[in-house]
C-alpha cells in the first residue's frame, strides 16, 4: 500500500476517530506526520462536500480546533485538510 503525501493544495494527516453504534464516524484528534497531536474542540457541522482548494469528494467536518476553524474532509481510506495558502 503506497504511502500518501500532501499535494500543493492537500495536506494528508492521521485522525483518532469514535465509530458510533448507528454508523457516525466522529473525528476526536488529528496529526499532520510531522507535528503535534491536535484535539477537536467541537464538530460544527457535518457533510457530504467537494474540497474547492483541493479537489476530491468526501465527507466534510467542519471543527473547531483552539481558535482555528478547519475542513477536515475523510475521502476514504485518507483524511485531509486544505494547505494554508501562506504554504
């Protein structure tokens, strides 16, 4: 199984997620492969969604992590967030 990196626009990171008994999958923490364990503060909302930067269909999280607001978008198997454009 070949290895994803971040492309120009897709940053491919790891999540710790709860799968519910009725099939949610709730993401609770993520990681970029270099840095830092990141806890979800809250979920705002959840959707089926293009990313418009990046490209590709899944399911879109929008969370609050600290201050920042973040699409965390699941395109199975791979989760991603949208690079910063100052990247």
């Amino acid at each position: 199984m070949s290895v994803h990196r971040e492309s120009a626009a897709k940053l491919y990171v790891k999540v710790r997620a709860d799968f519910t008994l009725d099939g949610r999958i709730v993401p609770l923490m993520l990681r970029t492969e270099d840095g830092p364990a990141c806890r979800i503060d809250r979920i705002v909302d959840v959707r089926p969604a293009p990313s418009l930067k990046a490209g590709g269909q899944g399911m879109r999280y929008t969370c609050r992590v600290g201050e920042r607001t973040l699409m965390l978008f699941y395109d199975e198997p791979y989760w991603f967030i949208e690079a910063d454009d100052s990247r």
